[in-house]
C-alpha cells in the first residue's frame, strides 16, 4: 500500500514538473515575437491614444499582430513594472519585436515621427531657403519671410548674437545666420522650430570654428557672417576662399570700395551677367559699388569653409580679382587696375567663347 501510494506521488509530482515546464515553455513562446524572421522593413505604425490603459494598448497590439496574447501582455505587463509607464503616441514597431521590446520602446517613449531630409545650399539666401521649404510643403513662404524679418523676441534670449543685428539697416535680420545644411524635419515642425534649428546649428558651427583659432578676429560676429557671405557668393571653387577674403579685407583696410557683384545680385533679386553700368549705380546700402565697407548685413547663409576664411584672411597684396568664365569656376588676381582691366578682357573672351 505505502509503495502504490509512493508511486501515485512521484507520479503526481511529475506530471506537476511537465506541466510547469510546459507552462513555463508556452508563456516564453507568448513572450516572444510573433514572426522572429520579419524583415527589417517590416514595420508597422501604431497609434496609441493618451490615456490608454494596458487593456486597450494589448487590443492595438494584437490586432495589428504584434503580439500572441492579450492577457500575457498585460500579466507581463503588470510584472514588469510596465503598466504605469506607457508613453501616448505614434510608433514604429515590427512583428519580429519580444513582448519585452515593445513595452521597452512604448514606456520609453521612443515616438516615431514621419520626418523628410531637405538640403539648404550654401550661399542661398533667405528667400530662396523659403522658396525651398515652402516647395517642400515645410513652411508658408510669407510667414516664413516675415520671421526672417522680425524674429518672435525670444529668439534674442535664445540666440544673443541676433542683437547685434538690431538697428541695422537689413532687409532680413536672419539673413546669413540660417546655417546652411542637410537637416532631418518632422512632419508637424514649425516655422519658428525651423529657424531655432538652423540657427542653432550656426551657432555651433561657428563656436567650433572660433575654437580652432590661435587668436581671435577682431570683427565680431555680424561682420565676420557678412565678410563671409561674401566670399561665398564670389568664390567658387574652395581653394580660392581665403585669397579671395584676404582681396576684401585688404580693400576695406584701403579704404576701397569692394565692388563686388554678389551684392548688386542680392539687390536685383537675380543673379545678372554681366551687371550694366546703371546695376551698379543703383541707391542701396548694400550695393558695394557705391557705398564703403562691408554692407548693412549678409547676402546670403555662408558655409565652414567660407566663415573659416572670413575669421582668417589670406595675407596678400592682391587687390582685384575677376572670374576667368572658363568653366573652371576659378578666378584672374591682380595687383593693379591696369592688370585688372587686361584680365576683365580676356575673361569677357572666354565667355564670349563658350557661350
């Protein structure tokens, strides 16, 4: 009797292991993704609404086949310390993802949102960066133009550089200030969380290059950006960039008038060649043909290379340059007017020659 009673129990005993290990198995199956060999690109979008409690957030998740079992999310949930934690939103989130994954990404709160890549070249000017977003349905153009403008006032708390642009006679406060780069923008991005980007990323990008000097220019920051839109609207190819900011800077230490086109372009609101006599006569602070100094402001958002040479000028005795117009994109440098005229000659030359 003792041992028929003895074997009933080991019995008992082992049907309670294979039963706890079978549960143990089917539980960590619950627990695991729903298909381990979805592709990378498989992913699905799932919104959870604010409020949710565990029970909806388990319906979402299981219709869209995310997860094997409602009630074994929300047990695991609950275990885990998970249930208190999830954060509203939309996500990204792939069959091939644990149970444990998906309360990772939700309870942190890693929010997928549809963002578009869009390039802001160098030497673009305000308008044209507006023209730009506003193509690619980022930005109302006007709105755009009018911040440009006028800046909401904490931007001047934020960005204290901007002060030193107040009062002065620009078409565009944030002309030349909104870096120019390749930038990742989220679907519901703002007119103003745009120009806080941009200019954020001059600030850094100038700091950076700042850091990098032995000493310090004695221009300040606005006519540093000014100098070097300049150079980049003049130069073209990257080698002649700080020869080309060493001929302004040699002109305005002269006392010499600069001269250059970029300016008369930004005027004219196109870019005209060649400019006529009555171009360069006309009444504006910014047209360098008529008018001392650096103009009021920047004619356009210069890139590194170009505030790098405008914070250090090649030495030089050059004082006038003119493009060759051969294609090359590369300039003739000259030490006097005279020299100067005789390459203006040969420049009209070869564009009349490729033309």
């Amino acid at each position: 009797m003792g041992r028929r009673i003895l074997i009933v129990a080991v019995v008992f005993i082992l049907i309670l292991l294979a039963g706890s290990a079978l549960a143990w198995y089917g539980l960590k199956y619950m627990l695991q993704p729903v298909n381990p060999t979805a592709a990378e690109d498989d992913l699905v979008t799932v919104t959870i609404p604010m409020g949710s409690g565990t029970k909806r957030i388990a319906e979402i998740l299981a219709r869209e086949g995310l997860i094997h079992n409602t009630l074994i999310f929300r047990a695991y949930s609950r275990w885990s310390g998970s249930d208190q934690n999830f954060v509203a939103g939309q996500y990204q989130l792939s069959p091939a993802m644990s149970t444990k994954d998906l309360l990772s990404i939700m309870t942190e709160g890693k929010v997928y949102r549809e963002t578009s890549w869009i390039t802001i070249p160098e030497g673009f000017n305000v308008e044209q960066i507006a023209a730009r977003l506003h193509a690619q349905g980022k930005v109302d153009r006007e709105y755009f133009l009018a911040l440009c403008r006028k800046p909401p006032d904490n931007f001047f708390a934020t960005f204290p550089f901007l002060k030193e642009v107040e009062g002065k006679p620009v078409d565009y406060l944030l002309e030349g200030y909104l870096f120019p780069d390749t930038y990742e923008f989220g679907s519901d991005i703002s007119e103003e969380e745009i120009l806080a980007m941009m200019l954020g990323r001059m600030e850094k990008v100038y700091q950076s290059a700042l850091e990098e000097m032995d000493d310090k220019p004695e221009m300040r920051m606005h006519e540093i950006l000014t100098l070097a839109s300049l150079v980049e609207t003049e130069a073209v190819v990257a080698h002649e960039r700080e020869l080309i900011a060493g001929i302004l800077a040699g002109r305005l230490e002269k006392g010499m008038l600069l001269g250059c086109c970029s300016t008369v372009h930004y005027i004219l609101g196109e870019k005209k060649n060649p400019l006529l006599w009555e171009d360069t006569k006309i009444d504006s602070p910014y047209n360098t043909y008529i008018h001392e100094g650096l103009p009021p402001g920047p004619i356009a958002s210069p890139g590194e290379s170009s505030i790098k040479a405008a914070m250090r000028p090649q030495e030089t005795d050059y004082l006038y340059f003119v493009s060759r117009e051969d294609g090359s994109g590369e300039h003739f440098f000259s030490r006097t007017n005279a020299e100067h005229e005789a390459f203006k000659v040969i420049s009209k030359k070869n564009a009349s020659q490729n033309q």
